[in-house]
C-alpha cells in the first residue's frame, strides 16, 4: 500500500497542478459524473470536529474518504489545525490501495477550490486581495490566488494585529507583492476586489457595508452549518454561488442563518461554481 506523507504532498501537489484538477473535479461534480455523500461532522467542545467525507468518481475508478480531525487551537502551537488521512481504494478487488496525508492536501486543495473559483467568477482586471485571517489557510489562499490573477496589493487583519503584521510581512515578501496589515477589517477591505474569509470565526467578520460592487468573495472558514464569517446582509446582496448547492442548502451556515430569518429562499443559490 503506498503511503503518501506530508512532505511528498507538499512538494508534489503544486497549485499549478491543483487548481486545474479541483476545476475538473468541480465540473465533474456538478455534472454528476461523480457519488458524494455530505460530510459527516462530530462536534467537540472548543471549535473542535471530527469529520468524515467519502467519494467515488465511478465504477472504474479508485474511491475513498478523508478522515480528519479539526482543532483550532493547534495554530497556536504551530500544528495543522487540520489532521487526519485520505484513504483511497482500488476499484478492482476493494483493497486499500494509498494513505495520504490530509492536512496538507487539504491545506492545498481548500485554497485551489478558491482559486478555480476566482478565476471563474472575478473580474479579470482584479488585483487587490483582501485576507481575513491569518492563518494557515490565509497563506495558501494568497498563493494559490496569485496563481489565478497577477496581484498588487493584499491586505491582512485579523483579532491580532501583531500576528496579522507578521503575516503579511512573510507573504509579501514570499510573493514579492506590497501586503500590509490593518487593526480593521473595514478597512482591510475597502479597496479590495477579491476578498477571503479564512478565519474560525463564529460570528461574522465581514459586513456586507464594507463591500464594494462587483468584489468577488471566497467564505471559506465556515464548514458546517453553525459558525458564520459574512452578515445578512451580504448573503442577501451577493450573487450567490455554491461549491454545491446539495451541501450549501444542508450544511452552509451563512445561507442558512439567511433563510432562517426570512430574507432570502432556495432560488437564492443561482448556481454552482
């Protein structure tokens, strides 16, 4: 059984490769070429999960699951907030056929989806990226971006300035792109023409005031139906499209807190990414 670890992922899964293959899978899901079933979350106390997500391309094909445990609090300690497998199984004779290491490709695949995202979605002219959050998710988001769009400027906040300074100064550099951080997230955003919430936040960080016309938005911190990172308000204005509209209608926590009060109903999802 081939065992896949978090060094080869990371030297091997570039973004050149995998905004390209989450755009295949993206098309292939909402296609229907693809068997899914809706992640299964066990919550703990303190933001932490155990999560479980299986899929099959099809008969011929390999399928498998990710297993993963979430806890936020590793950030801090510098682990993977993320940490668990992807088991995948040989469509021949059922047997386990590869293990690899979950946090990172989902590290690098959430930040792909996003990307593939942007590109479809966001002007083409935009080049302003505006990151709330600052963590792991934050650095994979503005690399796999940058794939997808030439940046100029980025933009940083989150609850701690001096985390959020350090982190653009890193990334900025990393990138060679001017990225500074700001006490606000009102003004982090002011300018922005992409903008991605990466944070654990459960309550919104992001209000719809703050966002200009024509901004593209990726919400990635919240994964299941609870925590939420945008307001009322900017569900209601946004052109809202789904990874998938099953798993938004069921699971997507700002979409749910919307219709729960009334402001908005299912035709309000106009599409999938």
């Amino acid at each position: 059984m081939r065992v896949i670890d978090r060094r080869e992922v990371a030297e091997r899964l570039t973004y050149d490769l995998a905004i390209p293959i989450v755009r295949e899978a993206m098309i292939a899901f909402s296609t229907g070429q693809t068997r899914q079933l809706l992640r299964s979350i066990i919550p703990w106390a303190e933001g932490r999960m155990f999560g479980l997500m299986p899929g099959a391309m099809g008969e011929d094909a390999p399928f498998g699951a990710k297993v993963i445990s979430v806890y936020p609090e590793n950030f801090a300690k510098g682990r993977q907030s993320h940490q668990g497998l992807i088991v995948l199984f040989d469509p021949a004779t059922g047997a386990p056929a590869c293990v690899v290491h979950a946090g990172e490709v989902t590290a690098i695949r959430t930040a792909a989806a996003s990307a593939a995202a942007t590109d479809a979605l966001a002007r083409p002219e935009a080049r302003r990226l505006a990151l709330l959050g600052y963590g792991e998710q934050a650095a994979t988001h503005a690399r796999a971006i940058s794939k997808v769009r030439p940046l100029e400027q980025i933009a940083v906040w989150g609850r701690s300035l001096e985390r959020a300074q350090a982190f653009a100064a890193s990334i900025g550099d990393e990138l060679g792109v001017p990225a500074a951080a700001f006490a606000d997230a009102k003004d982090a955003v002011a300018e922005a023409a992409i903008i991605c919430t990466v944070s654990a936040a459960k309550e919104p960080i992001l209000k719809g005031a703050w966002v200009a016309p024509g901004t593209h938005v990726n919400v990635v911190g919240s994964s299941y139906a609870g925590p939420v990172e945008i307001d009322d308000e900017l569900v209601v204005r946004a052109r809202f499209i789904a990874d998938s509209r099953e798993g938004v209608m069921a699971q997507g926590a700002e979409y749910l807190k919307a219709k729960e009060a009334g402001l908005i109903d299912e035709r309000h999802v106009v599409g999938e990414i």
